[in-house]
C-alpha cells in the first residue's frame, strides 16, 4: 500500500501513521510518526472478521483521542452479533500500540 499510495507525501511532517504489518516500518519515514502492528495477527488468533476494529483499537491506542472503554462500547452498539470477539480485537492490538509507545 505503501508504494501504491503516496501517504508519506500527504501526512504532515511529524504526523502518525498507523501500518498494518508484521514487518517494522519505522524506516519508511523519519519526518513521521510511524506504528507498525500486526492487526491480521491479532485478528486471525481472536476473530477473523475483526481486522477492522483492530485498527481501530490502534488508532484510539495511538492518538488518545477515546478511551478504550468508550470504544468498545460503541463496538457493543454497531457489532451486537461479534461484541466479545470485536471487542477482544480492538482491546489487544489497543494494548500492543500501547506498549510500543511507552
């Protein structure tokens, strides 16, 4: 995606991005903020379908903008048929992100 999408180009200089990967990509920018997480990994060992609200457990992880608590309350309201697994998701990569930021 990297390659595909000029999203270094288009952050802001000292501006985050969250990556989706198994790999370190820390090195793809030195003016960013760059957090790599494994959300595929994560999502494929809780519930597969849950890719998303990964994401944006690592989003909420990264920025602070939300607690996680109200996160996952809101995942109980859109995703009533999945909430535990959702949930799980999202807490787990939120705690990843976390710790790398720590």
């Amino acid at each position: 995606l990297l390659s595909a999408v000029n999203i270094i180009g288009e952050t802001k200089p000292k501006g985050m991005i969250i990556i989706n990967s198994k790999h370190d990509q820390s090195n793809v920018s030195r003016r960013h903020h760059i957090i790599s997480v494994d959300v595929n990994q994560v999502a494929n060992q809780i519930f597969r379908r849950g890719v998303n609200v990964g994401l944006l457990g690592a989003f909420v992880g990264a920025t602070r903008i939300l607690q996680i608590k109200s996160l996952t309350t809101a995942i109980s309201t859109r995703f009533p048929k999945y909430v535990e697994e959702n949930q799980r998701v999202a807490e787990k990569v939120y705690e990843l992100v976390r710790k790398r930021l720590v």
